[in-house]
C-alpha cells in the first residue's frame, strides 16, 4: 500500500503517524509511505530523523475555516492544490490523517481525488479540525469512544485506539505484568512527571515546591521529569537548588525507557501520554492543562478517573500539599497502586497500530492483515475508582 500520512504540530499528534508507518512498513517491502506536515511543526525535525519522506504545505495553523482575510483563502487554495498534486504523484492509496490543522488539506485533497481516508482523534472531546474533516473521511479512529456523538458522522467512528510505537508496545508488556501484579512499596520508588512532548513549566514548578514534603514522606523517592526542551535550563538549576533526586530530561522518543522505571505518573491529560500510560499499566495524577481547545484534557482526564485509574487535580488554586498528599497516598498504599494501574491497563489498546493499518488496507482494496491479539492478556479484577480530588 502507497500510504499518506498528514500531520503533526505537536508529538501527541505526530507519534501516532510514526506508529503506524512503522507498522505498515513493517508488513513488507512493497509499502511505501509520505508524510505531509506543515511549516513549524514537530514533524520537520522528527520525520526525517526516522527516515521517511516529508513534505511541507502551506501551514494554516490558527484556523481553517471561517476565513476573513483574502490573503489566508489564497494560502489554503494554494495549500489543497500541493496536497493534491503530491497524492497523484505517490500515486497514493490512502491516507490517514492525524488531526489538528495540519491534517486539514491532505485530508480535503483525499476527499477530492477521491483516495479513501482514515481521520484519526486522539482527544475525548474531537478538535475543530476533526470535527469538519469527519464529514470528508471514509472511518474516523478514536481513542475514546466519547468522541463519537461529538462528530458529524459518529456511523464511521471506530473505536481503535491510539498508536503506539512497537518498541514502546514491546516494552511495555513486562511493566504492565509487574504494576498489575501485588507488589510491595518500593525502597526507592520513582516519580516520572511528564508535560508532554513539549514540557508543561506548572508541572516542572510544583515538583520543585512539593519535593520537600514528598522526601519527608518518602525519603528513597526518586523523580524524574521531562522539562521540555525551552525549560531545560530553568528545570535543572530549581532542581539543583532543591537538592531533588532524579534528573531532568528534555525531551526523548524513548519514553519507553522511563515507563519502564516509573512507578507513579504526574502528567498533563494529553492523549497520547494517556495511552503510553496505560500500555505500562501505571497509575496517575493528571493536572490537565486548562487553556486546550475546549478543555479537552479535563475530559480525557476523567475517562481515566472515572475508571478508576487515575486522580484527577485541577491547576486552579492547587496547593502543593493536597498534590504530595494523592501521590503519596498511591505510591504508599500498595493495594490502591495494583487497583489503579489494572485499570488503567483496561483502557489500553495495544495494537491500535495494527488495526489502523488493517482497515487502511481495507479501504484501499488491499488484503486486510489480521490483527494479532494482544500479547498481554486482561490482569486483575475489575478496577475500583480512585475518583475525582
């Protein structure tokens, strides 16, 4: 299959892209795939680094639809027209789109050269984009089915999760067997706090004035936090400062390596840092970022909780103290560890991967491969929610 993959701007929208090339490429050597992305977005550093043909569109980044400047409908005119071309030139069989604005032109072009599409939303509540490019997509894959009666044709959403890289699936099949199993406190439990691919400073801030009372309670705790790459610097002299154990991390593809050590997550509520999550089985404290587009981390935050997965806290007005006491009250308490992280392991699909590629072929007129089980079976008992703090 000739696959087109268009999107990016950010990782949470990116990886998932990544994923499914690997996985398509993965299936022989006569599948091909191009990404199409826009100017400024992750994309033109990462796609290239992996090995993939990029190429960059007209970024309309701001806004699509609801024109008012004549300059802008020229630039997206001029957008659909390069889309379009680069499509008949691969010869595309499909194309996937990852959300987000710079999903938009490739997905319309595929609609009118007529190349089934796949458009796929990682977030609870859909994006603005999504929304609109549901109407032009063959199926729209979601991670949460929450999604679907917020977009035009909730008849083509399929509930496929969110895809993962196959080493992070790989790797995360033994720290899910381990967190899900009974399991003692740890002597030197580690805190992994994650803002996304491109750090969250309230996050990196709070660490820092929590880390006193989190070493009082739990003298061998352990942490490290992923900064991202503007806050590096700041990061790592507060962390010095406040003679923390553990280490900054800018940023890394390898997030495996981190779940792997992790025995608690603080994060932001960002779709793709929740399926990472539960592929490792791990329990969390998420503080969704309050300024996303309809507050749609809040919603992915209490699909977590609701299930019992997770705590959920809210930046607003939040004291440190109320946040050392949910982490210590999960790293502490073993039994409430082993609950949390099986249900967040329920909310995992691990061959997300697999069964994008499989329906693309579908559309696309190709043998369909069939989607191999998941390699972990179910663990535990059926969760019991932690709730909303």
């Amino acid at each position: 299959m000739r696959l087109v993959i268009a999107g990016g701007g950010t990782g949470g929208h990116l990886f998932p892209g990544l994923a499914v090339a690997e996985e398509l490429l993965g299936r022989g050597d006569e599948h091909a795939v191009l990404f199409l992305g826009a100017h400024g977005g992750i994309e033109e550093q990462i796609v290239p680094r992996h090995g993939y043909r990029l190429e960059i569109l007209p970024s309309l980044k701001g806004g699509l639809f609801g024109f008012d400047l004549p300059r802008k409908t020229v630039r997206m005119c001029r957008g659909y027209l390069q889309a379009r071309k680069a499509l008949l030139e691969f010869n595309a069989q499909a194309v996937v789109g990852l959300g987000g604005y710079a999903s938009a032109l490739p997905v319309l072009a595929s609609w009118g050269v007529e190349v089934p599409c796949m458009v796929l939303e990682q977030n609870a509540i859909p994006g603005r984009t999504t929304r609109k490019l549901s109407t032009f997509a063959d199926e729209v894959g979601v991670q949460f089915i929450e999604a679907a009666p917020r977009l035009s044709r909730p008849g083509k959403v399929k509930h496929v999760g969110n895809p993962l890289r196959k080493k992070l699936v790989e790797v995360s099949f033994r720290s899910a067997r381990r967190n899900t199993a009974p399991r003692a406190t740890p002597d030197e439990p580690l805190l992994l706090v994650l803002g996304g691919s491109q750090g969250a400073r309230f996050l990196n801030e709070i660490t820092v004035v929590a880390w006193p009372k989190l070493k009082k309670l739990m003298p061998g705790l352990r942490i490290i936090l992923v900064s991202g790459r503007e806050d590096e610097a700041r990061a790592s002299e507060a962390f010095a400062a406040a003679g923390i154990r553990g280490q900054v991390v800018p940023f890394t593809e390898a997030m495996e390596d981190l779940y792997a050590q992790a025995d608690v997550v603080l994060a932001r509520a960002g779709a793709t840092s929740l399926a990472e999550i539960s592929a490792f089985a791990l329990p969390s404290i998420l503080i969704p970022y309050p300024h996303a587009a309809d507050d749609h981390q809040t919603a992915n935050a209490r699909v977590f909780s609701s299930q019992g997965a997770a705590w959920t806290l809210f930046q607003k007005d939040l004291e440190a103290d109320r946040l050392v006491q949910r982490i210590a009250d999960t790293i502490l308490q073993p039994e409430r560890r082993k609950r949390m992280a099986t249900a967040a392991h329920e909310l995992a699909k691990p061959d997300a991967a697999a069964e994008v590629v499989d329906r693309l072929e579908r559309m696309a007129g190709l043998r369909s491969f069939k989607t191999p089980p998941n390699a972990m079976p179910p663990v535990g008992p059926e969760a019991v929610h932690a709730g909303v703090a």
